[in-house]
C-alpha cells in the first residue's frame, strides 16, 4: 500500500528549470557543476545564486565565463565543439519550436564559449514560454493553434506562465475560462443543442482519439452547473484523457504478433468476434478467452507458465515500480490455476494504471493547498513518525473517501486508492483507533497513525528503524505510459485487417 512520493517529487519539479534543477540534483550533475565552477571556487553560495537567475542573465554577458561550454559538453548530447548544436537532441531535450526560434543564437558569438551561452541560454529562457509550448502541441489546427494564442493574451505575462500546469489535468482550470475561449472562438461546443461537436473538436484538436470510449465524459453534462468554464474545463479534460477501445492508428509489429499468436492459441482463430472481446478487456469479470491472458503475459516475459510465477524485474522495468507496488500482493497469491493467477494479475495491473494516477493526482493537490516543499514531501518516503505536512494524510482521506461520516473504514477506497493488500479488512482492524482516541485526539493524527499502522502490517515499515521499505529502490512508473494499452486494448489494428 505504499504510495511513492517521489512521484509528487517528479511532477513538482516540471517547472524547475535546467539551471535551477542543477543546484538540487543528482551526484554525477552536481559533480559536473563542481568542475566547471572550480575556477571560480566552485558551488559557493555565490555562485549558486547566481545558477538560480541564470534565465535572467544577460545575452551578451555570461555571468560565470565558460561555465555554460563545460556543463551542457559534459552533461547533455546537444552541443559540440566543433559541430555546434546538434538539432536533434536539441529537440529531444526542449522542443523544435524552441530550437527554431533559438536557431539564430546557436551560431553566433565570437569563440566556441560564447556560441554555446548564446544557444543554451535561449533554449532555457523559452523551455518553459507558454507560446512556444502552444506551438509544440502536435495536431492542432492552424486555426486552434492561433485561438489558443489568441485566448492566452487575456491574461497577463505571470499568470501565463500557468499554461504549463495543464499538461498535469489539475482539478480546478489554472488560467480560468481559457478553456472556453478556444472552445467558443472554434465553435466546437453547440450552445443551442447543448452539446459537443465531437467532429470539429478532432478535426482541429485531434481529440478525443477515433475510438475512444467518451460515454463517461458525455455522462459529465448532467452535473452542470452555471459555471460554464468550470464544467467546460472537466469535460474537455476528461476527452482528452479517455482512451481508445480499438486503436488503428498507432501499429506495433510486436504487439500484433503476440496478439494473433494468443487469440489462436486460445479460440482457434482471429475473427472480428474474438477482436472485440479483447477491446472489452478492462471490463472482463471473467477472462472470456480461456488462457488468453497467460499467453499475453508469457510472450512479453511478464509471466513464467513453467514456474507459474510473475516476472517481477521484468514488470518493473517494463512497467515501473508504482504499478508493481500497486500489485505486489495481488502478484504473490499463488494460484494453482496459471491462466487464473495471470488473469488477475494483469487486471490488476490495467487497474492500477487508472488508480495510480488518481491517488497521486489527489496527494498532489492535497500538497499543493498545504503549501508543502519538496523537502517535506521527500521524507515521507521514510513513513515518519509524525506528520511531516500537518493533516495531509487527512486530505487525501477526505478526497478519496476513505472514511463513513462515523470515522468507520470504506475499505474498498483503501485498497481502490493504494492496492490490494496483505491482510483482510478483518484483520486490518488491529489498526482502527479506539472511539476514546477518536474523541479525544486530533483527527489528523489518528488518521495519519491508522495508515502508518496499515503500511507496517503490510510490511512496508521496519518498526524497529522506521527506513524505508526496500521497494523504494524500485524505479519511478512512467504513469503517463500506456504500456499495458500498448499490449492489451490497442494493439488490434493490423489483425482485424489481416
């Protein structure tokens, strides 16, 4: 049941920049900035707050001579000596319109220093301009691309700055009613009808995908309100988060391969029927194909059907450790039915892709409104003691339900929220606080105490050292990593043509 924060970590840092990140980041970096400042006595605190203003140097004047030469040479493929920037890893590290509109600096200055300040520094001052972001949006119409230019001038230079924080689907809109600015100048929203023009909407924003399940988000009209933009906002979102059923756009070789290899195994053929059913996959109460789901897992070294075992290491390269995490229970209870023991396996792992994203998308609002620093939110990866964040705990709670009115456990929420657990809610219950506690004691810090509790029954806490569980060296999951959609629901294309 434990919940990575680092995580929350990683999604609080997007808006650090280059520069910024150095001075708080790993060993070998911090090792680079050592020597290119060791001629000016290296990481000073000098020479740290000069680092932290490095986007507001001036273009003509490097504050720390070289220094820009020497990291991005030691730290980053983008920049050589004598063939310059190169462009294609430049545009991998920011983004070609940043690289275009920083093209003209990459070949001026007067010696070798110069031309790589010249071209960095330009590449980091527009990383993160709300322009240059609209304009690596892929897709988009000429016409949206210029309604969402137009729509953000509404706002001033500082609170554009927010456009970023788009791309982590908050709850509430970060630049209010710009949504339905570019919606309204598009005309995809009918007011007379009092709907959607799902067409326009992908003709100009390329979503939601051709077969993408968007029942749900139209199901989203009935909790309107007068708020036009608040609702706008929430249902966009949920157009541009809903994913394909049958994907016959994006063609993975390997994907179709294992695929046709399965559903002929299983069912003796590959007919539209049988297509159909694996793009009802996520709502299987049953495995409808017998056996498909080892066979899918056995061929992308997830499963062992010899030993009737999961592939830990495998899952965890190929899928991360939050969703590893998510499952680690789930993938231990042996089963002497193999085909059973993956089927469940794999349903937990497409669930703990949705849930994952939900807990942390909830702990990071919570932290956010708590005003919490990255420092504090990092120690909770050692579960301490007492609250580093006073009532987080208790806002996730709130947020995720997991509590009745009367402070008795929805337990369902728990394991919804973290994973499926070691113990049963019966034999959670050691944990629950007493009603005199509850009565008498903070609500934050009972709350906070049953989690830790719960995590130490679940053996992710040593009571005797308090340090981390060992799980915490598993690497971060690529949340916004479809894997699993890559294997199981879009991956149908070339055989329903075949």
């Amino acid at each position: 049941m434990k919940m990575k924060m680092e995580y929350i970590l990683l999604l609080l840092s997007i808006a650090i920049s280059v520069c910024n990140a150095a001075i708080k980041s790993t060993t070998a970096e911090g090792r680079v900035i050592n020597e290119c400042l060791e001629r000016f006595g290296g990481l000073t605190h000098e020479n740290a707050e000069r680092l932290q203003r490095y986007k507001t140097w001036s273009e003509q004047n490097e504050e720390i001579p070289c220094f820009t030469k020497c990291y991005i040479s030691k730290m980053y493929d983008i920049y050589n000596e004598t063939a310059g920037f190169n462009r294609e890893n430049s545009i991998r590290k920011f983004s070609e319109p940043a690289y275009n509109a920083c093209s003209s600096h990459m070949w001026t200055g007067r010696n070798s220093c110069e031309v790589a300040y010249n071209g960095f520094h330009c590449l980091v001052k527009l990383e993160n301009d709300p322009l240059i972001q609209i304009d690596g949006i892929e897709l988009l119409s000429d016409v949206a691309r210029n309604a969402m230019r137009q729509c953000l001038f509404k706002f001033n230079d500082h609170d554009r700055q927010r456009l970023k924080e788009f791309s982590r689907f908050p709850v509430v809109e970060p630049l209010p009613c710009y949504t339905k600015c570019f919606m309204d100048s598009l005309g995809i929203y009918d007011i007379r009808r009092r709907q959607w023009r799902i067409d326009e909407m992908r003709r100009h924003l390329a979503v939601p995908k051709a077969f993408a399940n968007i029942e749900s988000c139209k199901a989203l009209s009935r909790r309107r309100n007068r708020n036009s933009c608040a609702w706008m906002y929430q249902e966009f979102t949920c157009f541009v988060l809903s994913k394909e059923e049958i994907n016959c756009f994006e063609q993975n070789d390997r994907d179709t391969a294992i695929l046709r290899k399965c559903l002929s195994r299983a069912s003796g053929n590959v007919a539209k029927e049988e297509l159909l059913k694996v793009a009802r996959y996520k709502n299987w109460t049953d495995e409808e194909i017998p056996c498909f789901t080892r066979c899918i897992a056995h061929e992308r070294n997830w499963f062992n059907i010899e030993e009737n075992k999961w592939n830990k290491a495998q899952l965890v390269e190929e899928l991360g450790g939050d969703m590893y995490n998510y499952c680690r229970f789930e993938l231990d209870r042996r089963y002497d039915d193999a085909c059973e023991f993956a089927y469940k396996g794999l349903k937990c792992l497409k669930l703990a892709e949705v849930q994952t994203r939900e807990t942390y998308t909830s702990l990071l609002n919570c932290a956010t409104n708590l005003n919490a620093s990255m420092e504090q939110l990092q120690r909770y990866g050692y579960f301490p003691a007492v609250e580093e964040i006073p009532c987080l705990f208790k806002c996730l709670a709130d947020k995720m339900n997991f509590y009745t009115p009367a402070y008795e456990w929805n337990f369902d929420n728990w394991i919804k929220a973290f994973g499926p657990v070691k113990y049963e809610q019966q034999e959670a219950f050691v944990c629950k606080a007493l009603k005199e506690k509850i009565d008498k004691t903070d609500t934050c810090s009972w709350m906070y105490e049953e989690y830790l509790c719960i995590e130490n029954l679940n053996y992710n806490i040593d009571p005797a050292s308090r340090t981390e569980s060992p799980l915490k060296n598993l690497d971060i999951a690529a949340i916004n990593n479809n894997n699993l959609d890559n294997t199981v629901n879009n991956e149908t294309d070339d055989s329903s043509k075949k």
